[in-house]
C-alpha cells in the first residue's frame, strides 16, 4: 500500500545519503524511481542530488509553482510503471505541493519519501515540513549529535566568526559553513550571544 513518508532531522544527518541509498535499492530491484529536487537548491548543480560522502544521482528540479502530481504523470506517460518518488530537501515545498504529493499516492498508488530539515534556523517551521508533518502517513526523525554531545534536534545559521544569526530570509542556501546542528540547550545558549560555534564541520574520513 502506498504511503507518504517524512523523514526529517537537522542539518547533516544524512537525510541526502539516505535518500539515495533508498533510490539505489529500488533500482537494484529492477523498480524505476523518480528523485525530485528543489530548483533554488543548485549546489550540486541544477537537479543534481549529492551528498557530503560523495554519493551522487540526477534528479528532476521543481520549482515552489510547479504542480508535482501533473509533473509524475507526465514521467510515468513517458517512461511507464514508476515504483517510488523521492523529494530532496522537502523543506522547501509549498503546502499545495505536499497536497500534490498526497495525490501522487491516494491516486496514483505510487509511494512518496520526503527528506528534508523541520525547522529553520529561527527553530520554526518550513512551510513543506508543517504540512508533512499534518499530513504526512509516516514520520520518522533521522539523528544526529550535537557538538556538545546531546541529541542535536535544531539548526543555528552562524557567521564567520561561529557566531548566530538571528535575522535574515528563511531560506538562504548553505551547507557546514553555514549551518550547524544543535541540541534544544545549544541553540538557546547560542541564540542568546552566549559564546560561538564552529562553523566547518570536518567530513568523514574516507578509504
């Protein structure tokens, strides 16, 4: 039975890899998915879905006015039968997009996983990630650690100096030299001046 899934964290969890780990299994049972990406979201290039570990696939740009259910029906019409679809950075749908999404499953039986941050640097909630989380069939959190050793449940923007930033537009595109993740206590003591962060998280080691 298809469902729609939420699997949100903060920033650097490995919702990305994930995303494609899950595509990658799909694939390698011979089932056909379709990876969409958000337009404003160019980092990789355009429609390009990467993750920090060097994982890498081509995905479908959208943009906050594209209507995403007409757009998977004009994918399956063109290429047949599509198993699953994958919504990078989830965030940033608009809420008629998520109800779209919803249509993709009750109506076209094709199940849907979105990944994406639950809440801004501010510790609001994007516009896409409130109405996954209403209308979502199934939520689930990715972890990730805080520097401080806590559960980190939210992301601080912060400037060169590791300080936080509590002004400026909800969506403004970064990555480890933008964002950090926190724990609830960290993003107070931060919010508040108290202190600095650093901002470049080191990757993986690799091989």
């Amino acid at each position: 039975m298809a469902k729609l899934y939420f699997y949100y964290s903060a920033m650097n969890a490995g919702k990305t890899t994930t995303l494609l780990q899950s595509a990658h299994n799909y694939r390698e049972r011979g089932m056909r998915t379709l990876i969409l990406t958000p337009r404003l979201d160019d980092r990789a290039g355009r429609g390009r879905v990467a993750s920090r570990i060097g994982l890498q696939a081509d995905g479908v740009a959208f943009g906050r006015e594209d209507d995403l259910q007409a757009l998977v029906e004009r994918d399956i019409a063109a290429h047949g039968r599509l198993h699953c679809v994958l919504v990078d950075e989830a965030q940033f749908l608009s809420r008629p997009q998520v109800w779209q999404l919803g249509e993709v499953v009750d109506a076209l039986r094709v199940p849907v996983l979105c990944y994406g941050l639950r809440t801004d640097f501010r510790g609001e909630l994007f516009e896409g990630s409130q109405y996954l989380l209403a209308w979502a069939d199934e939520i689930s959190e990715i972890k990730t650690i805080c520097h401080s050793g806590s559960k980190a449940t939210m992301t601080v923007r912060v400037d060169e100096q590791g300080f936080a930033l509590s002004e400026g537009p909800q969506v403004e595109i970064g990555g480890n030299e933008r964002y950090v993740s926190v724990s609830r206590a960290e993003f107070k003591r931060i919010s508040r001046g108290e202190g600095r962060i650093e901002p470049l998280q080191p990757p993986l080691p690799l091989g």
